[in-house]
C-alpha cells in the first residue's frame, strides 16, 4: 500500500504475491515510479510500474541452483539516474548486480555462506558493505567491468548484522547488531569508531537524516535518535 503522508490515507494500493519479509524499494525509472518487490518465486524480483500496476521486467536468475535462492535485500543503485541498476543479496549469500533494462544479471558475488540479513551500497565512495549471522561485516566495490569484487572483511565482536547503513556525505557507516549495539565505522579506513549501547534487543533498522543524526529501531520496542560526527 502506498499512503499519502500529508493527509495519512491510503493513496493507492495493488496486490502482490511475496509473502517474504525481504523489503519491497521504489524509485524512479524513465520519469515514473516504479517498485522494486519480491515474487512467489523465491529469486525472483518484479519491477513493476506504480501508475499502470503492469510488470516492466522479471530478475530471474539463470542458474539452476541460484534460481532456488531466496531473496533477502533489495538496494537501487542510481535510483535518479537514466539507467539505475538492482542490488540484490539471497539467502545463499550471494549478492548481485542486475541491469534492469536488459533485466541481466551483470555479476554476482559469494560474500558470506549465511543469509545476506543486510547491504547497503555508496556510490559516490563505490563502498559496499553486507552482514550476516556470523561476526563479521563484508565490505565490496563494483569495478569498471561491473563485476562485484570483495575488498576487506571486518569482524565485530558477537555474531549476527540486522542492519547497515552508510550516511549521505560517505565518511562513516553504521551496523545495528543483534547484541543490541550500534558500531559506526570509517568508510575512508573501515576502522571502527564508536559502539553505542542504548537498545536492550536487536538493532533491526537504520537511517540517517539530512542533518547526519542517526536514527535507530530495535525489537526493544524503542528508537533512539543520535548526533553522530556532524
């Protein structure tokens, strides 16, 4: 359902058949607004129009194997560009690029052997990071030939990533645990800066605002609000 926040009703709505808890992204695509959302097929994602309610393209992945791998996360790339491309990460622990006008997959990469449970992607800084289960935070760049490329593994202290989000201005990065904590990071060096401790439950959600404070959602049933390095 979309809503109209102005005015808090429901401004349109169509039927999907995902019932998976990966999260559906909308953004711009050839001057309209489309959404990026989960299918019946466990691989498979549908960008589908917001005005028509029609289906533009299908991202099926070939391979036999891949094509049996859940969709976890889903982050645009360009999203206000001419020619905005799809990261997707499965459950596999793969991640990959797909071009949505020739609805193609360009790369594909195995960063962890759990669950990808999050990604975010900084074009500006061509940074990528994922976390899983385990204690430890991928890192990635997507190079000129559009392939997906490991860089450097971090590793935290106690297992299991619900969250990552690197901020606008691409200096820092956060991750929300499931240990409660809240760790930020240098994008520059990817060293660890800070480890904020305020949830008593899993950090689940993670956003920064225009003005670089971080906001943050748990499972504690509360959100805390930080002024991070402004």
């Amino acid at each position: 359902m979309l809503y109209q926040i102005k005015h808090t009703f429901i401004a349109d709505s169509f039927r999907c058949t995902s019932l998976s808890f990966c999260a559906a992204v909308t953004f711009r695509l050839g001057g309209a607004t489309v959404i990026a959302i989960p299918t019946h097929h466990q691989s498979q994602v549908d960008v589908v129009s917001m005005d028509t309610k029609q289906t533009i393209c299908s991202l099926t992945p070939q391979n036999t194997t891949a094509a049996h791998d859940m969709c976890m996360q889903i982050r645009v790339l360009g999203g206000q560009s001419e020619h905005p491309m799809l990261l997707i990460g499965y459950e596999s622990g793969n991640i990959a690029l797909w071009d949505i006008h020739q609805a193609g997959e360009l790369s594909r990469l195995q960063c962890c052997t759990d669950p990808v449970m999050s990604l975010d992607y900084s074009h500006e800084e061509n940074l990528g990071v994922s976390g899983s289960a385990d204690a430890v935070l991928r890192t990635w760049r997507i190079n000129e030939q559009q392939c997906i490329v490991s860089t450097e593994d971090i590793e935290i202290r106690n297992t299991g990533v619900g969250c990552v989000k690197i901020r606008d201005d691409g200096k820092l990065f956060a991750s929300g645990g499931w240990d409660s904590r809240l760790r930020l990071f240098s994008v520059k060096t990817l060293r660890p800066l800070a480890v904020l401790c305020q949830h008593t439950g899993t950090v689940q959600c993670l956003a920064f605002a225009a003005d670089n404070t971080l906001a943050a959602g748990s499972s504690d049933c509360t959100i805390s609000v930080w002024s991070i390095y402004k």
